[in-house]
C-alpha cells in the first residue's frame, strides 16, 4: 500500500548474518587450538584437486560479481560498488595466475613454488581489502563520490599487470613467505596481518555507517558480514606450515564463503532490490491507478485522453452515462468508428488543432445521441506536451454546461427585454434612440418616439386581477409590433408605459399617421375574460427629432408630457409635443430668467431626506435636495426648474453651490455628534462634463473639513454613458480623492452588468418606478430583486428610493437591499428638522459607510 515502508534486506537478513559470524569463528578457534593435517588423498582427491576445485569456486563467484556490478553500473549504487567489482574481476585475474603457479601444478612460467604462489595469492587479497575499505570509507550518495572511483577498472588492470609482471619477469626479486615443511616467514605473517586489520577495518566502518539515520543504499550487513569472514580467513592462513594442513583449506573455504557475500551485496542492489522496487512501484502506480479511476468516474464531467493517431486510450465512466459510450467500446477506437462521421467531422479539427499543441476550449451542441440531445457540453481540449516539446496525445475535459448556458441565455435576455411581454426594455430603448440620433444626424433625417400608456389601466388590474392585467399587456405588445414597420422598435418602459421608435418620418404628420394607425389596432376589442370582449384605449404623446429635441432624454420628456397632453384632452387619442400653444413656452422663458438671479439672491436652499438602514431602522445617511424659495411662487421642487438649468447650463454653477453647501451641512452636524453619516450629493449629466468638477470636490472637502468618504456622489445613467471612456477616466480621478460615487435611477436608462462593472461605483440606487408596485407587480419585483442581487455580486451598497408603504420595506429587507429613502421614514426637510429627527433616531449613531 502507498505510504507503508517495505522492509529491506539489509533488516529480513542482518540476523541471519550475525549468527553465521558467530559459527565462522568456531572453526578459527579449532585450528588455532588444535592444527590439522590432511592426508595426500581425502575425499577420492589429492590436495592439488581440492585447492584447484575451491580457487575455481573462488573464481566463479568473483567473476559473477564483476559481471554483475559492470551491468550495474547505470543504476542508482555508490560508485564504491563498482570499485568493489573492478576489484573482484582483478582479482580473479590474479587467483587464476596464483592457481596455475600453486606447486604440483604443471610448469607453464616457470618453476612453480610456494613463494610465488603465496606472492599472488596476497597480492589479490590486497586488492579486495582495499576495495572493501573504499566501499566502507567513501560517501555512498552518487554525487559526493570522488571522480577518480570512475576509472577504477582501468587502475585494477594496471594493478594486475604490474603484479604479473614483477611475479613472473623478476622472480628472484620475490622475498620469501612460505619455508615448506616449517613455517610461514615474518613477512607472510606481517602481510596476512595487515590484511586482516585492512578487513577489521572496513567491517568497523560498516558497523559505524549502518547506525545512520539515513538509509543505507545497499545490503550492508552482508557486506559487513563479507569483510568478517575475509579477515577470519587471512587470520586461519597465518596457521598453516604445510600445503596439506587443513588450515589452507579452511582459508579458501572462508575467502570463498566471503566473496559468496559480496556477491550477495552485489546481487541484492542490482537485481533483486531494483526488482522489489519495481514491484512495489507497480503496486503503488495499480493503486493510484484504481484511486485515478474512481475520482475520474465521480467528477461531474467527461475525461478521456487520445494519442497522436486519435484513438482513446483512457476515458471514465461518464461517457456511458452520457452518450451511452462505454470505456470497453471505446478504448482503443478513434472518434470516427465510435460515433460516426458526422460527429467525428466536428471533433476532428478540434483534435488535430490541440494535437499541434495548442489548449482551448469550445462550447459544443450534442446532437447525435438519445441520452444527452440538445445539452451543451463545454469541452477543453490540452495537449500533452513531453520534454522535447513534442505533443503525444491530447486531454479532453467535457463539461454540461446546458443549465449555465440556459442561465446565461436567460440573463442577458432580461437585461434587454421585458420578461412578460418579451419586447425590449427601457435600457434597449433608449440605447436605440441614441444610434437614431446619431444616425439622423449623420443623415439629417427626422425619426419620432412614441410614448404610450393604457388608459384606467390600475382599474383592470384592481377588477380583473393582475393576470388579467398580465395578459392585456402581452396582447397589446403584439398588436403594436405587427403593426409597425419593419425598421421600427416598440419597447415596454415598465407598467402599462411602452414606446416606440419610428425611423425615417418626414414630418410630425407623417408620425401622427402611424400613431392614428397603432390606436386603431389597439382599440379592437380584447378577452380578458372568457366569453367576454374588453374595449381599451390608450393615451399617446409624439416627439419628433430634432425639432423636439436633440438628445435621449429630452425626447424622452417630451414624448411623456405630449402623452399626458393626450390624457387630459379626453384619453384614447394622441398628441404632438409640438404643437402646444405659445403661453408655456412664454412661462418657462421667464422662469428660466428667474432662475439665474435665484442664486445669486440667495434664493435657494436645500432640504435633506434621510437614508435609512433597512436592518436597524436608523438613519445611516442623508440625500441633499435642492428647493427654490421662489419670492411669489413658494417653495418650488426641483421638477419645476432643474430641466431648465440643465439646458441652459445654471446646472453647473447651482450643483457647484449645492456640494458646498451639503459638505458644510455635513461638517455641523458631525461637530453636533452625528457622526458617521453620509451625505449624497446629486451631480447632473451637464456638471458631469465640466473639466472643473474634480477641482471642485476637492476643493469643497478642503474648505469643510469633511471625510472624502462620507460624501457621495449621485451620478445618472445617461450622464455616464454618454460618453463612456470620458466619464469613467472622471470617475477614477474621484475615486483617488476618496469620494463614494452611486449610480442614481438603475434601470431608467442605458445601464447594464457591463456598465457596473466597468465603471468605479460604490453604490446603485434602485429607480422608484420599480419600488412604486412592489411586491404586488410580479415584474417590477423580479427587477428589484435581480437588481439588488446583481449590485451585491459586484460588491455594491443597494438602496432603494421612493418607498412609502411598510409591504415594499418589508419586501427590500427580505431581499437583502442595504437602505432605503422615501416618505414612510420622513419627506425631504430642512436642516433644523433634521437634526431634531437625528436626535431622536440615532442613539448610538450607525456607520453606515464600510
């Protein structure tokens, strides 16, 4: 299992080695104690047979350790190993020449003798102790390993050659070791002495090395035990005087049994760990292969991988549940023999594009299945790229995306139609206005925008029902839209409103006679209920471009009052806005003269209407309005004069008073223990475009001393959108000063979840139209939800204006929307009102800027 620590064989043997130590000795012990002579012939051999037989034995094991350490020279062992081998090999080298010199053997250099058979034997010995001991000295992990282990084969070769040459060439240069018939000389004895310290040595390092925390990186117990048994047998070859005595044949027995060791030690690192290795590596690669699987068959998406001639070589479950596809009829099939060719003629450009090594991913229209017909699926295909950069097959992630893409479908539908009637919605509108003036402009051509209203409308939907109500407005949508022209746009602005756009008129009569046209159609009779005919009429105001306007909002306006005209003349007719008398355009030019002296007279003031948080109930800001204290007149409302400064461009200086003002409000009734209220501040399309506006709001936070975050601007739709890169190059520079910035009316005009995104605002104040119905109107309630919803995931405060009635606050604190304004909490006031209102309600104040 992964995770769990296989013993190594070092651990499964190092018992059994101590316990064949332990009976090695006796044998020493016994021939020191008590020597032995063997007879000329034992066993049916002579002695010479008996030493050729255990040298030959000898030489076998050295020369499997050779072959097998040169064959593992690539793996992952110390080079010390290998230096181990190089030396067993020149060491076989040398017993073969000590075997062939042993006397009694036939002369083939020489006269054979004791001394040189003795001076080769050594010499060979010398050369494994010295190996054992840089197995035993020498670091063991491969990259701190001495470079000069590398060419040991080439150093043991010329070892050999060299001990060859002098025992062969200068044979009467050899020192005596071995007197026959009496004894070994001292150097015999002082040679065999230092090679048993030699391999007393190497056995105490391995002793030392294998109490390491790290693991060792091969059998070193059998290694220690090989270093062991050498020394015990240069130790029982100092015991000998004869040829014959047993203490010559135990020597070999023990230089035999050592070499069979290190052949163990060789063994175990090149083959047989390197194969339980590779056992438990196919164990543990099986096991992460079953976990792969079953992780692969429970991810919601489909996952399979082909190689570089488009044929599946792995996929999951997902498939059969899916496409009906399972792995087994897969596997091994390209796309094109399992789903034929009119699928494959889809997925092909695909792969072979991901095959070239590109990663992408495509939205795909299942067709060809029962299972999974008509589901979007999201595929994304990735290259396997190896080390050369060469791509061997391709990743396929397949994903039903069908519930997102309904969603996403859904939404953007929405954004730009109304869900009951299906027509586009207000922000559509007026979009399509706006490329009607830029078009007619262009082209100095007219177009006219048409407002409509149904006449007693309230009165159908208190009588017969909301459905009812529901159902007239489907059936009048579609009645206007067979009737228009081709070109033309018919669009619902909420309620019982709709307008429409007609391009191309010559004249303002050329548009009463489409209007005139639309009415008829409308005034066929309706089943709103069973069996029973309603007769509806409808309320219509004309504008046309340019001479009733030259901009979205003004044709806008000036359609409604048209509309309005029409009501008040008697209802199921229209009216041009044109065509109005003298008399009012007299009123607004004196109005518009009064207007300019108002501030410098003095004449206007401004009264604030709390904005309440709809969780504790307290006021957590409040919105500066402006009144015009006309000397005759009274106090006026802004709808009576604010249309005027916009056009004539007293807007800009009057907003520029109204921030200062508002910001010296704010600062006194921080200073009278209103703290941490925010004061909004309304800024109009024409004070948007001036240059100076940033200049102004930091010079106004400069002279009031006031929090830039506690002031925020109320900036509108169309003020915004009308030059998009402008605008939010202006907004960015607010934002650096500090100040909030709230988009005021959503859903009055061009705004959109892109518009909110782009541009920098803090907060979106939903249009009273939409609070006006709610929860009663289904539509408007779905639109205020969808709107605080939407603001929230941008991370936006969401206040709602115009609410009067406890069912709409109710309905906004189900919903999640942050604060409210509106008469059920208290009509705009002045200052001296508010603070008496701020006295009673804020105990302790609410911050309600985060």
């Amino acid at each position: 299992m992964p995770g769990t620590a296989v013993p190594s064989i070092s651990a499964v043997h190092g018992r059994r080695q101590a316990v064949l130590l332990a009976l090695a000795l006796v044998p020493m012990f016994a021939l020191w104690w008590s020597p032995v002579r063997l007879p000329d012939v034992w066993g049916g051999l002579t002695y010479i047979q008996w030493h050729t037989l255990l040298e030959l034995s000898s030489m076998l094991v050295c020369g499997a350790i050779a072959a097998v350490a040169w064959n593992a020279r690539e793996l992952e062992v110390p080079r010390s190993v290998n230096v181990l081998g190089s030396a067993c090999g020149g060491a076989l080298l040398l017993d073969l020449a000590h075997t062939l010199s042993f006397p009694g053997m036939p002369d083939l250099a020489g006269v054979n003798d004791a001394t040189r058979a003795a001076a080769l034997f050594m010499a060979g010995r010398l050369l494994i102790a010295a190996a054992m001991l840089c197995v035993a000295a020498l670091p063991w992990r491969a990259d701190d390993q001495p470079r000069w282990t590398r060419h040991a084969p080439l150093a043991v070769v010329a070892y050999v050659l060299i001990v060859l040459g002098w025992v062969f060439g200068w044979r009467e240069s050899l020192p005596a070791l071995v007197i026959e018939g009496q004894s070994l000389t001292f150097l015999k004895h002082a040679g065999e002495g230092v090679l048993v310290a030699m391999f007393l040595i190497a056995a105490a390092l391995l002793v030392r090395r294998t109490t390491a925390a790290a693991p060792p990186p091969f059998d070193v117990p059998s290694l220690l035990c090989a270093a062991a048994l050498m020394a015990i047998g240069e130790a029982v070859f100092t015991m000998f005087t004869r040829l014959s005595d047993l203490a010559l044949v135990a020597g070999h027995l023990y230089k035999v049994a050592g070499f069979w060791m290190v052949y163990r030690t060789i063994v175990a690192d090149s083959i047989r760990s390197p194969y339980q290795r590779l056992l438990d590596s196919r164990h543990r690669l099986r096991h992460s292969e079953e976990e792969l699987r079953t992780i692969t068959d429970n991810i919601p998406a489909m996952v399979a991988f082909v190689d570089n001639e488009q044929r599946y070589q792995f996929v999951n479950r997902n498939y059969q549940r899916w496409l009906g596809k399972s792995p087994e009829q897969m596997l091994g099939r390209t796309a094109l023999e399992i789903f034929g060719e009119e699928h494959y003629s889809i997925l092909r450009p695909h792969i072979e594009r991901a095959l070239a090594g590109q990663t992408f991913a495509i939205d795909h229209r299942v067709t060809g299945t029962e299972l999974s017909r008509g589901r979007w699926f999201n595929i994304m295909y990735m290259p396997k790229v190896r080390a050369d950069g060469g791509v061997s097959g391709v990743y396929i992630l397949t994903s039903d995306v069908t519930d997102v893409m309904v969603a996403e479908r859904r939404a953007l539908f929405l954004a730009e139609h109304d869900e009951l009637t299906t027509l586009p919605n207000r922000a559509t509108f007026q979009f399509a206005v706006g490329k009607a003036l830029d078009h007619s402009t262009r082209d100095s051509s007219q177009f006219a925008v048409i407002f409509v209203d149904v006449d007693r409308f309230k009165v159908i939907n208190d009588t017969l029902g909301h459905a009812a109500g529901d159902h007239l407005l489907q059936e009048l949508a579609s009645r206007m839209k067979h009737v228009v022209r081709g070109r033309d746009l018919v669009a619902r602005m909420g309620g019982d409103e709709m307008c429409l756009l007609l391009h191309d008129v010559r004249d303002a009569s050329h548009a009463a006679e489409i209007a005139e046209r639309i009415l008829g159609a409308l005034r066929v009779p309706v089943e709103l209920r069973s069996g029973i005919q309603h007769h509806v009429t409808v309320s219509a105001g004309i504008a046309v471009f340019p001479q009733d306007g030259t901009d979205v909002e003004t044709l806008l306006r000036h359609a409604d009052i048209a509309m309005y005209r029409a009501k008040a003349a008697g209802r199921d007719g229209f009216a041009l806005f044109g065509a109005h008398d003298g008399g009012p355009a007299e009123a607004r030019l004196n109005l518009e003269l009064e207007l300019r002296t108002a501030i410098d007279l003095g004449q206007l003031v401004l009264h604030y209407q709390p904005r309440v948080d709809v969780i504790t109930g307290r006021p957590a800001g409040m919105e500066a309005l402006v009144r015009w204290q006309h000397p005759e007149r009274g106090l006026l409302a802004p709808g009576h004069f604010i249309d005027i400064a916009e056009e004539t461009g007293l807007i800009v200086p009057m907003g520029a008073w109204v921030m200062r003002q508002a910001a010296a409000a704010l600062r006194r009734l921080h200073e009278s223990g209103a703290t941490g209220l925010t004061m909004s501040v309304n800024v109009s399309a024409r004070q948007f475009k001036n240059p100076r506006l940033v200049d102004e709001v930091a010079e106004m936070l400069a002279i009031a001393g006031c929090a830039p975050h506690q002031i925020e601007l109320e900036l509108t739709e169309s003020a915004v959108m009308d030059q998009p890169d402008a605008a939010e190059a202006t907004m960015r520079r607010l934002k650096a000063i500090g100040v909030r910035l709230a988009m005021d009316d959503f859903g009055t005009g061009y705004s959109s979840l892109a518009a909110l995104k782009r541009f920098p605002v803090d907060c979106v104040k939903i249009d009273r139209s939409f609070v006006n119905d709610i929860p009663a109107d289904s539509d408007d309630a779905a639109l205020t939800r969808a709107i605080i919803a939407m603001g929230h995931s941008l991370g936006l405060h969401v206040v709602a204006e115009g609410v009067e009635r406890r069912d709409q606050l109710d309905f906004l604190r189900r919903e999640g929307c942050d604060e409210y304004q509106g008469y059920l909490f208290g009509k705009p006031m002045p200052e001296a009102a508010l603070v008496a209102l701020l006295a009673q309600t804020m105990r302790p104040v609410l911050v309600a800027v985060s």
